[in-house]
C-alpha cells in the first residue's frame, strides 16, 4: 500500500485517496456513476487485504501515484551537453574496464 502513495502510512491514507487511486488503476480515472458500485467492492478489498478496518473517510496526506496523468518534469539539453557526457562515459568505462 504505503508503495502506492509514496512511501505514506496507512493512517495518512483516506478512502477517497484510494478510491480514486483505484479508479485510475482501473478505469484510467474515468469512473462512471455505473462503476461506484464495483469502486465500492474493490475499495472493501483492499481493506480487508491491507487489514484495515476502515481507511479514514474522505482524504487523507498521503498523494498516490499516478503515472499517467501527472506532470513529467523534463529539462532541455543541448546536443553540445550530450555530446561531452558521451565522451566522458566512453572514458569512464575504457578506465574501469583497463584497470582491474
């Protein structure tokens, strides 16, 4: 569970953290009105899997982790920055693979 939410313990999770957690390992956060029901029973599973009673109502701390719709940081490099990280690895590794 705590892998889910990033490290976070039970108590900082809230039932709507999960059900929305679930939701998107699931349905891809589309959940309909049609699918609370089953949301329901997997939320239950989990529970009686993780062995808690009861997750905490509404939210918790704890953030899930949800690789497709968070943000991607990403940083611009150029090709001169890559070009000079190239040589140094070939170095690096010709080094280490010479010197036992």
């Amino acid at each position: 569970m705590s892998g889910w939410f990033r490290g976070a313990k039970i108590e900082e999770i809230g039932r709507e953290d999960l059900k929305e957690f679930l939701s998107w390992t699931f349905w891809e956060g589309r959940t309909t009105k049609n699918d609370e029901e089953e949301l329901e029973v997997y939320t239950r599973e989990v529970e009686t899997m993780v062995g808690a009673k009861r997750f905490k109502p509404g939210r918790g701390t704890a953030k899930g982790l949800r690789l497709t719709l968070d943000p991607i940081d990403m940083h611009c490099r150029s090709l001169t920055w890559y070009l000079v990280w190239d040589d140094a690895h070939s170095s690096i590794c010709s080094l280490v693979l010479i010197c036992p």
